[in-house]
C-alpha cells in the first residue's frame, strides 16, 4: 500500500466499525497519521490492536492446509514473475502499479 493510502484505510476501517468493534491493524503500518477520526474511536467505545503479523508461527500450518487443497490462495497472486525479475516485481508491489497486490516469484528452470 502507498504511504498515502494507510491512513485513508485506516480512517475507513474506524469510520465502518460497530460501535463497541475492534479495529486490528496487522503488519507494517507506518508514518503519522493527519486528521485521525479520535472523536469516532471514543465516542463509539472502539478498540484498536495492532502488531506484526506472525508469519513464521503460521506459515507451516497454512502451507500444509494449501497443499491438501484446504485453502486456495490464488485469488490474491494477480502476477508472477520468474526470481530474476525480483526488483521489478517489488517496485510494482510497491507502487501498486497495474493494480498488483501479491506477487509470486518462481525461480527458473534448471536444464
């Protein structure tokens, strides 16, 4: 996501929560936030939680549940590049250009 568009997503997420809801914020979240909705987190008793999102605890277990076929992650991986195309892949992801979201890198095929 854009440094621009964080605080945008955020303030959307406080602005569609229940009252009494909670708001988690998972992963990188960086910069200062303007025109934080505070009068909304207050006024409607909302909790915010946030944190680093703890991939390594979960990534043996889910790995496991995409190879029995339990989950089907493909929904999100919208491009995929070869290993070598690495830099471009993250300057895409990073600028969120051609609408990219995840990207997978497959490295080459030994001959």
């Amino acid at each position: 996501m854009l440094e621009s568009d964080r605080p945008i997503a955020l303030r959307e997420a406080i602005m569609a929560c229940r009252s009494g809801g909670i708001i988690s914020v998972i992963g990188v979240y960086g910069g200062h936030i303007d025109k934080f909705p505070m009068g909304a987190v207050m006024n409607r008793s909302l909790t915010i939680k946030t944190g680093q999102c703890h991939a390594h605890r979960y990534m043996k277990p889910l790995l496991e549940r995409i190879q029995k076929g339990e989950i089907d992650p493909s929904f999100v991986i919208i491009h995929t590049l070869p290993l070598d195309e690495a830099p471009e892949g993250f300057a895409m992801f990073s600028s969120k250009a051609d609408n990219c979201e995840k990207v997978v890198l497959k490295p080459q095929q030994l001959r």
